[in-house]
C-alpha cells in the first residue's frame, strides 16, 4: 500500500496547460480512476501529483505516519504484581523508575525525530505550498483540493470530510500534520 496525493481540478481546466504549470515545480498531473466529484455546479477530478510511482516519503502527512508510543506504565498494578511475587518495596521502585527512564528515553527520541523532520522537510513543504498558489492562481476564482490517501488499489476512494485552508495563511510546517483521507479545500 502506498501514499498518494491528489488534486482536485475542474474538469474543465485544460490539463496540457495545468499539467505544465505543475511540471514547473517537478510534479505530473496523471488523471486517477477514483470517482469524481461536484461542487456546486462544477464537476471536479482526482489527479495524482506523483513524482514517481508513489508520494511515499513525501512531507505531506509525514508526521501522522510517526505514531507516538504511550507509555504503558501501570505502576500501581506493577507494583501489586511485583509485591506477590516477594520483591522488596526497594525493588519495586527501581523497577518503576527504569520504566518511567525507558518512557520518557522513548518519548525524547520521538521528540528528536520529529524535529528533524521538521528541519529537513520545510524546503519541499514550500515547494507543496508554492506550488498550490501558482494552481490557484490558474483556477481563478474556483478552489483547488488536495488530498492524502494510502491508496490500495481501490480506486473507489473518497474523502471522509473537507477541510478548507487559506493558502496565505498556511506555514510549511503545517503540511506535516495533514491527515489521510481529508480534502483540503485550498483557497
């Protein structure tokens, strides 16, 4: 299963000249076989915006795919468990203070990671976001959609909700927290 993104364009928009425009900022127009869709009077289409042959590592959504680990220290149920079991109160809260160490090493390491992604991933976010105006632009006055979807080959796939976002206002680093499944209604 891999990471697709897809742009929502009117279907009337000449895709020679939208395909160009998107080309400028190293990305291809290829017409996806997902459904597609009206808003208002307008009938819009689903293309992918691939580089290769999936966005897998793209920075879109990038920080939605590093799942966070809670920690699962249950200390008063350890401690109890522990107690049964004959070990020393000393014991027992070495034990939960290694536990409590392991989570917050874990957590600092996420932590770490994220803001290394962060660094490395605002150049291609404002290449996203760049590229999102200049499309804008072209399309005037009617909005421009993006969407995230690790796509299975079940091209039946639909956004579960819309979401809007004023591309004035949008900062690079917002990319990395866009979820899967959402079309963002670029205005």
């Amino acid at each position: 299963m891999c990471q697709m993104i897809y742009m929502g364009l009117p279907i009337t928009i000449n895709f020679n000249e939208a395909n160009m425009i998107v080309k400028k900022h190293s990305h291809t127009l290829v017409p996806s076989r997902m459904n597609n869709f009206e808003l208002g009077n307008e009938l819009y289409r689903w293309y992918t915006t691939t580089r290769s042959m999936c966005d897998c590592g793209t920075v879109i959504g990038s920080l939605e795919n590093i799942a966070w680990e809670k920690s699962s220290t249950k200390s008063s149920g350890q401690f109890k468990k522990w107690k049964k079991k004959g070990w020393s109160e000393a014991k027992i809260q070495r034990a939960l203070f290694s536990m409590e160490m392991d989570t917050k090493n874990k957590e600092n390491s996420k932590t770490r990671e994220v803001n290394s992604l962060m660094k490395q991933s605002v150049p291609e976010a404002q290449n996203w976001i760049d590229l999102m105006k200049v499309v804008k632009q072209y399309l005037i006055e009617k909005p421009l959609y993006l969407m995230l979807i690790w796509d299975n080959g079940d091209y039946r796939a639909f956004p579960r909700k819309e979401k809007s976002v004023f591309l004035e206002q949008l900062e690079s680093e917002e990319l990395l927290y866009w979820q899967e499944g959402i079309a963002y209604r670029c205005q």
